[in-house]
C-alpha cells in the first residue's frame, strides 16, 4: 500500500494503543498474563504505552536534561563529534532521508551504543555496528554522564519485556538472554525543531513515514506530542504523551524473527508545536552476530534468508543517511 507522508492525522480515540501495566510482571501469575497482553498487542497493532515500568522520573529527567543542553550549544562544538558510520555521534539536519520520502528529515541526531569492555582494537575485525561511542568532551563532557543511566535502566527494561514476549510466544522465558549480553543497544537523542515555512512547503517531516529497523524500541518522548502511527486501514492516529509512560514498539527485525507473528508498524513525527520537540529512543537490539530465524519461533520453513542483526541494521542505515555515501568510516 502506497504511504501519503503527510496527509493529516486522525483525531480519533487511541483505543487501538493501550497503556500495558508492567505492574506484577516479577511474579510468576502477573508475568503470564502481562505476557499474553503484550503479545496479542504487539501482533494487532505493534504499539503501546508501558507503565509501571521501574524508570525512576528523576532519571528521566535527567537524561532529558543534558539532551536539551547538548543540542543548544553551538554547531562548531556538537561537530567535534560529527556522526561517522559506524553511527556514532552527532548527526546534523540533512542527513537522514528515509526511504520512500520525497525530502530529508527535518531533526538533529546524536547517536551511541552498547560499550564492550573487550572490543577488537582493530575496525575491520569487528562485527557490523560495534564500534567505541564519541562522547564530547570539555564543555558537553556532562553528556554521558547525563544519559547513562536512563540508557542503562531502558536497556534492562527491554529484556524484560522481550523475556515476557518470548513466553508469550512459546519460547522459553531466557530465549533471548544470551544475544543481549553484549547487545547493540543502539540510542539516541533526536531533536526537532518546528516546522519552517519552507518545511511546510516541501512537505518536510520531523521523521517521514517508515518502520523501526530493529527487535523493540522504547521511547521517552516530550510532552509537546507529534508522534503519529499508521493504524490497520491507513490512517494516521495521534500517539500524544501519556504523563508517565514511555512508548514500546516492535521492530522490523522482530517482525521478520518471529515470522509476522508480531507487527513493526509504521509511524512519523510531525511537530507542528511552535516550540523545540525532544525524544530519546532506544532500539533494544540484540548482538550484532545474532542469527534472525523465524524457525526460532515456529516457522516450519523461512521464505527468507537468516541474517545477522547487525548485517540487517547497517545494510538499513545505508539506505537511510546520507553520510554513509562517504567512504569514511572514521
């Protein structure tokens, strides 16, 4: 089905989205019907609010904190760490082109990942997507510090909700333990400012229509909204802020693991408030050596080829942002 990028919103209820209580989730009768809950809603509709999810609102807060303070500061000091391609670092507005749209996204990035203690010196030895994170220095040296910990704790929270999801799915509750060991863990801080004139004019998007590349992404996003989903019969529905919650959704490699089992949905951002917008994402990804079979799950054959997830996600990338046309890989 053809995807009209920009045709406006739905102001329809968000049944469709629940909110899923993870209240209960450590005992054994609340996790079997916490289980059960998010699998039927990440197959029908791919979306949901998470609460009672652990994440203290000081952490929050914290992290949202230094991502606004790092985005304010001046491009000649975010460029000390410009974004290379191994998605590391700060990406400026230009650069991310989503498929499918007419013009390039209108958003400042910063991007980082899992840090492995024993990772190979050399870049060529090391699996796609692994590679040292470049955190500023000097006087946005208080950006790790900042989002660390939120990141750490979302990190954790995703393996408990893809414990769950694999139980639900007849999958032993520790499926995916071993592949989120040193998992990639991908993060980033994205920043939209309103839409220009000119913005409006080109049809321009906070984030152009696509689906999320990887297995489960959870977000904590600002309470000025523009987050918008495509729902089942193709209209777009208002996924506003929910005081306390972060948004859960699956992704293109979980939807491809679990054979169409569960759904990546569709979703842009469109910020139409005359004010910044902030959003942490965090793509709850697996090792990059991480076969991605549907047979894990229950397919009795595979229409398509096991790929690693760090293969899948780097081949996205390059589809995706523009730096990646350099033949730097700095």
């Amino acid at each position: 089905m053809d995807i009209d990028h920009y045709a406006p919103a739905q102001k329809t209820d968000f049944d469709e989205i629940p909110i899923i209580s993870l209240s209960g989730l450590d005992t054994e009768e609340g996790f079997e019907r916490i289980a059960h809950v998010l699998v039927e809603t990440a197959h029908r509709v791919g979306f949901f609010y998470l609460s009672d999810h652990g994440i203290s609102t000081d952490v929050m807060d914290q992290a949202f904190a230094a991502s606004r303070r790092f985005f304010d500061l001046p491009t000649n000091v975010k460029g000390q760490v410009t974004v290379n391609t191994h998605q590391r670092g700060w990406m400026q507005s230009g650069l991310a082109k989503l498929e499918g749209a007419a013009t390039h996204d209108a958003k400042e990035v910063f991007f980082w990942g899992w840090e492995e203690a024993n990772m190979p010196s050399d870049p060529d030895k090391r699996p796609p997507m692994v590679h040292p994170n470049q955190w500023p220095k000097n006087e946005a040296a208080f950006l790790k510090e900042g989002i660390w910990p939120y990141y750490q704790q979302v990190i954790s929270l995703g393996r408990r909700v893809l414990s769950a999801l694999a139980h639900g799915l007849g999958q032993s509750k520790t499926f995916f333990d071993q592949a989120y060991e040193t998992p990639l863990g991908r993060g980033q801080l994205v920043y939209y400012p309103p839409m220009s004139v000119q913005d409006i004019a080109q049809k321009r998007l906070g984030a152009a229509a696509h689906t999320d590349f990887g297995v489960l992404t959870i977000l904590m996003q600002d309470m000025q909204g523009g987050l918008q989903v495509r729902n089942p019969t193709g209209d777009w529905i208002e996924a506003p802020p929910v005081q306390g919650t972060l948004v859960c959704n699956i992704g293109d490699l979980l939807e491809r693991w679990t054979g169409g089992r569960l759904t990546s949905t569709v979703h842009r951002v469109i910020n139409r408030n005359p004010t910044n917008r902030y959003s942490i994402p965090v793509f709850c990804d697996p090792a990059s050596e991480t076969p991605i079979d549907p047979r894990d799950f229950g397919a009795s054959d595979t229409a398509e080829d096991v790929i690693s997830a760090g293969q899948y996600i780097m081949g996205r990338n390059t589809k995706n942002f523009r730096h990646y046309k350099s033949n730097s890989a700095t």
